[in-house]
C-alpha cells in the first residue's frame, strides 16, 4: 500500500520522508459538533450567495433600476472575495483563525443588512462589495479552520461535508430565491442570512478555543502596504476581464490601461514583498514545488469550471428547449457526484498518493469536457447530465487530495497562507475562465452568424439566447440556425475546457513532487 510520507521539515526542497502519515495527533480535538456545525453555516452562508441573488436579479432591477450595470452585483462580490483572500489568510496565520472568522462573519452580516436597505443600484452593488469582504474571510477560514480540527486520516470527513454544503446550495438557492422574490420581496434573499450567520457567529465565540501559542519574541508587523497592492493588483486585473468585451472592446483604452495598470501594481507587490518582514504572500508559495503545483492545478480547474456552470444552462435551454428548471437539474447532477466522490477519494490516495489521485481525476475530467462536442445535435437532456454526473466524480477525486494534501504539507503557521493561495488561484482562474470562454463562445457565433443564409439574425450571445426564448419574430430555418451556432459556440468553450484540464495534468506530472512532504499535525485545535 502506497502512501504519502512524513516531513521531517517544513522549509523548502524535497525534505526526507518516513512511515505513515495519519495518526491521531497528539490530544484529539473533543466537542467538534458545534464547530464544525458553525463551519458549515459559515460556508453555506458564501456558497449560497450567487445562486439566491441570481434568480431574483429580474425583481431587483424591476424595483432599483440600472439594468446595464447589474452584473456587478455578482463581479463586485467577486472582485473583493478574490482580492482579500490572501491578506485573510496571512492574517489567520499571525493572529488566529478565531478573531478573522469572527470579524469576517460581522462584516459579511453587515453587508447583508446594508444590501436589504439599499435604495438603489450604486448602492447595492457597493454593499454587495461589503459582503464581499466578509466572504473573503469566510471561504478561506472556515478551509483552514477545518484542516487544524483534524488529523489527515479524518479530513475527509469534513471535506465532504464542505462539498455537501456547495451541492445543495447550487440545487437549493435558486429555488430559494426565486420563493423569496416571488412571495416575499426580494430584500430577504440578504436578510436571511442574519439567523443563519448570528448562530454561527455564537457557535464560534462560544465552542472554538485555538490552542495556545507561544508568544512572538516581537509584536507582529501588518504588511499593509503589501496587502494594499495585492489588493490594487486583483481589483484591476478582475475588473478588466469582467468588463472587457462587455462594458468596453478588448482593445479599447480602458481595457489597456487596467491591464496595464494590473502589471504595474503586480511589479510592484513583488517589490514591496521581498522587503516585508512579515509579507501577505511570502515568497515561499511560490518556491515549494508542492505549493505551486497545487496553486496552478486548482488555478486550472477555476478555469474550466466555467463551461459547466456558465454555459451548460444556456446550452440546454437555447439548444436542447429546455425549461429553466430542467436546465438547472442538468448542471445539479454535477453537485451530486462530486461530494461523494470527494468522500471516498481518501480510499484512493491512501493507495496512490495525493499526486496520482489528481492525475487520475484530472484526466478523466479532460476526457469527460472533449466528449461533450461528440453529443448528437439535438440530443437529449440525458446526454450531457451523465457527462456532468461523470465530471463531477473526475473533479472531487482530482480537487480534494489536492487541497488536503497541501494543507498536511505545512504546519499551523502556515496554513491559512497556503489555503488563502490555493482559492485565490482557484478564483483568478474562474475569472480568467469568464472572459476568455466568454470571447471564444461570441467569436465562434460571429463567424457562424456572419455566413447565415438569412438577414436580420442577432450578433452575441446574449442577444441569440433571448431570441431563441422569444422565437415569434423567427422562421423555423432561423431558429434552427441559431441553435446550431450556439451548440457549436458551446463546444468550443468544452474543447477549451478540456485544453484547461490537460494544462492541470501537465503541471501535477512535471511539476508536483511524486510524494507529497506531509507532516504531523503537531498543534491539533481543541474546542
């Protein structure tokens, strides 16, 4: 039976390893309910937010206005999870993960409030940025919180109730929030979050005691500077590739100077954090083979995500006529493979090892992505739902060794960092993913649209989508034109996903070390 070895060492290099990993460590944490009943709240709190604000965007813009801007309800929250990610991650590295998950949940809660009294559309979207802040704390925290509660051989466990808590969202919060903006207002999409986070919040302060830590020979310094051009570097990168080709062409001016701006401020951060005593993201992410590996293989299943999840709905409504509740079922079948995989892929890389269990899953999901342009046209709804139920089974087998792995790499001191890397890749990727799929699924409809054999068709794939809705205005002939030029714009984007995959499996083959440095646990968390 193959495992992963013991570390003798934290720092940098291939240190030697030793006998199995995975014992209990030192004093197991008791009374873990409460903890990790807050752990789920707190993670169902972010996992909930876009798919319940999404279904109510039609009542929300009914009744604030600004329909031209009301993407960055979602791009907003997204652009300040992804940013302060790193800079929570340091901080629950230098001051505890108690006192960010704490402050994280308060700030996330007032945003929700904030967001149930906004009196317009600026004002909304600049609470939801406030939310976004709390979120950043939440999604990293709750990760790390969850590997210092238990041992290697037992993160699974809590793993798979994280995964649970994303599935049901994704098949819950729709339904939610389209009941709530039904047949209530769609103000309470944000103030149920308020039970929710306060018994979470109670939960924390009153069950999770981190253990003690020797005092620092010197008071800890805040790298600020260096937290305001991780900070400046993300918010300019983002919001090129969210607005870019919609708010403005690629080429234009604004896209220029933000990307401009994002190389700039990036030159800069490296600067600034060769000098910090203390930097947000010190070098040492980057130099461990283990750690960079991981952050590029997750930075590429960011970025193939965005098939499934940004594109399969409009392909099975647009292509296959689907409702929009069928359409989400044919995505949910994803939300349910995957955390049951991702619970028993502890039974694999207990075999083959954290790397080769990502390989595996890694390559079949790129197997799984370059079999979706093969599905007859047409087709049936079956087809691409056994294609998602399948990939969700590749993803948790090739996601969670990874990020378990990594985390058993590093000690408590370093774990929030190392965590706080892995998702901001994972969030950099799916905003990477956005834009460039996004560019490729328009181009590939231009060039069809541009050979039609019929005037008057419409031009992206905005506009296609909402004729196909609406095909009074359409000949049989158009229509079936149409629907054509979007699966063929689909398939692109899965070939393009796949591409993305193969890019995962080359960085774990040639750049992931063929055993993972675990270590001992040596400061399990009480509570």
């Amino acid at each position: 039976m193959h495992s992963e070895g013991i570390s003798v060492s934290v720092s940098g290099g291939t240190p030697p390893t030793e006998a199995i990993p995975g014992a209990a460590p030192a004093a197991a944490p008791r009374g873990r309910g409460p903890v990790v009943a807050a752990l789920m709240m707190g993670m169902a709190l972010a996992a909930l937010d876009g798919t319940i604000v999404s279904t109510a965007v039609p009542q929300i813009v009914g009744d604030l206005g600004g329909f031209a801007v009301f993407s960055w309800l979602f791009s907003g929250y997204l652009l300040a999870v992804t940013v302060t990610l790193p800079v929570y991650g340091k901080l629950s590295d230098t001051f505890g993960r108690k006192p960010v998950l704490v402050v994280g949940v308060i700030v996330f809660l007032a945003g929700s409030v904030l967001c149930a009294f906004a009196w317009n559309m600026a004002a909304l979207i600049a609470f939801r940025i406030v939310q976004g802040l709390g979120g950043g704390a939440l999604q990293g925290t709750v990760q790390t919180i969850a590997a210092d509660l238990y041992p290697l051989k037992e993160r699974p466990k809590i793993q798979a109730k994280l995964s649970t808590v994303w599935a049901t969202s994704a098949v819950a919060g729709p339904a939610l929030g389209g009941l709530l903006a039904s047949y209530a207002d769609w103000r309470w999409i944000f103030l149920i979050n308020v039970p929710v986070g306060a018994v979470a919040l109670y939960l924390v302060i009153r069950y999770f005691i981190e253990p003690a830590r020797e005092a620092p020979a010197a008071r800890p310094r805040i790298d600020w500077a260096g937290a305001l051009c991780v900070f400046a570097t993300g918010a300019l990168l983002l919001t090129a590739l969210v607005q870019g080709g919609v708010a403005w062409p690629w080429l234009s001016a604004p896209s220029l100077a933000l990307l401009a701006g994002s190389a700039a401020c990036a030159a800069l951060t490296v600067f600034v954090e060769r000098r910090a005593a203390e930097p947000v993201i010190p070098g040492w992410v980057w130099r461990r083979r283990t750690i960079a590996a991981v952050n590029l293989a997750l930075g590429g299943l960011g970025l193939l995500m965005v098939a499934p999840t940004v594109f399969l709905p409009t392909y099975a409504q647009s292509v296959l006529g689907l409702n929009p509740t069928a359409a989400g079922f044919v995505l949910s079948v994803m939300t349910l493979s995957w955390p049951l995989s991702a619970a028993l892929s502890s039974r694999v890389y207990n075999r083959i090892g954290f790397r080769n269990s990502a390989i595996t899953g890694i390559a079949l999901a790129a197997l799984i992505l370059a079999a979706f342009p093969l599905l007859p046209f047409p087709g049936h709804a079956w087809q691409p739902a056994l294609l998602m139920l399948l990939l969700g089974g590749a993803l948790g087998l090739f996601q969670l060794p990874l990020i378990v792995g990594v985390q058993s790499t590093v000690g408590w001191a370093e774990r929030g960092t190392t965590t706080a890397s892995v998702l901001f890749c994972r969030q950099v990727g799916q905003s990477v993913g956005a834009a460039l799929f996004g560019a490729i699924a328009n181009a590939t409809l231009a060039a069809r649209l541009a050979h039609a054999p019929m005037p008057g068709l419409p031009g992206d794939l905005d506009s296609v989508s909402r004729a196909l809705h609406h095909p009074a205005s359409l000949t049989a002939a158009a229509a079936d034109y149409l629907r054509r030029a979007v699966a063929s714009a689909v398939d692109h984007v899965y070939l393009g996903a796949a591409i993305a995959a193969v890019l995962s499996l080359l960085v774990l083959v040639f750049l992931a070390p063929r055993r993972f440095p675990v270590l001992t646990d040596p400061t399990p968390t009480k509570d």
